[in-house]
C-alpha cells in the first residue's frame, strides 16, 4: 500500500516564515525543498495548499513569490508586477513594455489584463500569475534602451512607452487608450528623447512619432513633437488596423479612424 506524506501546516507555515525573515520574496521549488526538507511530491502538495490559502503564489512553473500581509488571495501580480516578470524571466534580456509599462507608470484609467513583454528569445510559457502573457521579440541592441530598471526587471521609460505604444497601437488598445496615455504623461515627456528614440527605429519609429505629434497638436496637449514631414511621404494610419478615414492630419499627413471630437471627449473624462 503507498502512503502520500503530507507536510503539517505548520512545516507550511515555517517555509513561509523562513522566507519573510530571510527578506526573499520569492523562491524556487527546490528553495522549498530545502527549507522542509521533503520530497519532491511532499513539496509540491505543501505548495499546492499554501497557493490555494492565499500565502504563495505560483508566478511561472517552478517559481513562487510570498503574498505581501493584507494582500491575501491576490496573484503577485497585482501587488508587483516587476517581481512577478522579473521572476518569470530570469536569466532573459526582457523589458516590461507597451500597454504593461503605461500601466505601471500610471498613464492609463483601466488595468491592462495582458501582460506585455519585450524578450530577446521566445518562451515556454504564457501566462504570469494567473495573467495572460504576449511576449514580443526584440533585438537585443534595443532592448535596454530607455529602460529602467525596476527590481529584477526592465520597464520602459515614459518617452519608450509613448513611442513603443504608437508602433504599435495594438498593443496599448487602440487609439484611444494611445490618446489617453498620452494625455496623461504630455508634460513629463520629452520630446527631444521622443525623437532620438524614433531614430532608432528607422521608418518605424518616425511614423510613432508622427502619430505622437498628430495626437498631441489635433488635441492640444503640452507636448512640442515636430516631426519634419515632406509631400513624398506616404500617409501614416493612426490606428494601422483600422482602414476608416474620418479625418485627416493634414499637418503631419496622419489618417484617422476616429474624429478629434471622440478623443477629446475620451481624454477629457
């Protein structure tokens, strides 16, 4: 007959407690193991119960971090999301981006329930605590740039973010949330950064810039983008899913989806 030994709620309680003392906020299985000193089974079962009593939480496959006090049942995600994606990929050139770095700078009402990622090398897994994972590669000469560091994470500066986010518009949520984000970091923006950092990213980066510089002229934002744009220019699309033109920036030669009126009302509110 196989008996299944189950580790004592204090023993649960202890590894926690080591934890908490030792000042780690999060730990790997084999951390686990060591501080119980059971077997592989014995310690994924304790862990099981300390995830489901709200103590720990499973960040990615084999990694852990401890619930903050007052913070019980919530992933680690909501408390800390550098230490929830610094956690996941360690050991990976990665930066906290787009629509998840606006968020963690404070530019957006409503929480992005994707996480994004920028990471040198594709991944195994695709969530973060609990949280949906879209991870998108990036050369390892750009990734760093205009990134700070955050615990043992990446996250992109405000001018980073901004420009990222108008390469790709899908990836903040559309125009409209480009629009927001923007108003709400104008003044702290500089658009000097802005537009050193569009030149780094070539044709890709100009046309963010425009889109940048469209939104805050259209809207009168505080924010001096002026990107020098020739009649030989192709049009750039505000949103480039969205084939619809409502109206033309006429200044920097940028179609948009939606009128000034709608964004103004959405930035205003």
């Amino acid at each position: 007959m196989n008996y299944s030994y189950t580790v004592p709620m204090t023993r649960q309680l202890q590894l926690v407690n080591e934890l908490v003392a030792d000042g780690r906020s999060e730990f790997t299985f084999q951390d686990a193991m060591g501080v119980l000193g059971t077997s592989p089974s014995a310690t994924a079962n304790a862990l099981h119960r300390l995830i489901q009593r709200g103590l720990v939480d499973r960040v990615i496959r084999g990694h852990y971090s401890v619930r903050p006090l007052g913070s019980l049942g919530t992933s680690a995600l909501t408390d800390d999301l550098a230490l929830a994606v610094g956690a996941a990929f360690e050991g990976r050139l990665h930066r906290i981006a787009y629509g998840s770095a606006l968020s963690e700078l404070g530019l957006l009402t409503h929480p992005v329930r994707t996480v994004f990622v920028a990471c040198t090398q594709q991944v195994r897994f695709s969530t973060v605590s609990r949280r949906a994972l879209r991870v998108v590669i990036e050369r390892p000469q750009t990734i760093h740039i205009e990134a700070d560091v955050v615990e043992r994470s990446w996250c992109s500066t405000l001018d980073r973010a901004l420009l990222e986010c108008a390469m790709r518009v899908d990836l903040v949520g559309g125009a409209e949330r480009l629009a927001e984000a923007l108003a709400t970091g104008a003044r702290e923006a500089n658009p000097e950064r802005i537009a050193q950092l569009a030149n780094d990213f070539d044709a890709r980066g100009f046309a963010a810039e425009r889109r940048l510089a469209s939104l805050a002229h259209a809207l009168e934002m505080p924010l001096a983008l002026r990107p020098t744009v020739t009649k030989e220019q192709p049009t750039v699309r505000l949103d480039p899913r969205d084939d619809r033109m409502v109206w033309v920036d006429k200044t920097f030669n940028v179609v948009w989806n939606v009128s000034v009126e709608e964004l103004r009302a959405v930035i205003e509110n």
